[in-house]
C-alpha cells in the first residue's frame, strides 16, 4: 500500500466507486489527465463523505486507527481472530481546502491499473 505515495493522486480527481464482492474499484483522474485505478482487495470497510467529483489533497496509510480498531472488535464480536485481518491497513483520502477526509478504506491489499481513454 505504501506505493500510493509514490504514485501522484494529489490534486486528482475521484470519479467513481464501484464495490464488487469484496473488491472497491476507485477510478481517479490524476492532473495530468490520465485515468488511475485503484482496486482495493479485500476490502473490509469503505467510508464514503461525498468523494465523487472531489479533488484530492493528500492521503494517508495507516496501520492503527480507530476504523481498523471497529474492523477488529466486529470480528471477534463474531467469532473470528485478529489474523483474519492483520494485513488490513486504512488508507484515508483528504480534500485540499481544509484536509477533510472524504473518503477512508481499510483493505488488505491496492492494486493500481492505468486506463486508456
């Protein structure tokens, strides 16, 4: 996950997400114009505050957050262990203007796939 730093998101643009199964697929169109996917594997939770059309700050990975701590307490609430999700991080995406967050996803594993227009 730490490659998302790597990769230009801010002042992007996201303009979708799709959930499949256990996938999110966030399309963002980067500032340079070209179309980035990022398709979130076993994805465990997905905040959404309105991301769609919002530009992108700054994001940030996480390890320990309050989200993940929900994730964990729910599934041992139902019988599960921590292993289930120790490769479970959250990755928490910031509006420019006041660094509100706007959208946060805790997931195992991103995937990043450039789409041709």
């Amino acid at each position: 996950m730490d490659n998302l730093n790597n990769i230009g998101l801010s002042d992007g643009i996201i303009k979708s997400i799709k959930i499949f199964g256990n996938e999110a697929e966030i399309v963002i169109e980067k500032w340079n114009a070209k179309i980035l996917k990022l398709i979130f594997e076993e994805c465990w939770r997905l905040k959404d505050r309105q991301s769609t059309e919002q530009e992108i700050g700054d994001i940030s990975i996480l390890k320990k957050s309050d989200l993940l701590d929900e994730l964990i307490a729910d599934i041992l609430k139902g019988g599960g262990t921590r292993e289930e999700v120790a490769e479970a991080v959250q990755v928490t995406f910031y509006e420019p203007a006041d660094n509100r967050i706007i959208l946060e996803i805790v997931a195992n594993s991103v995937r990043t796939q450039e789409v041709e227009l």
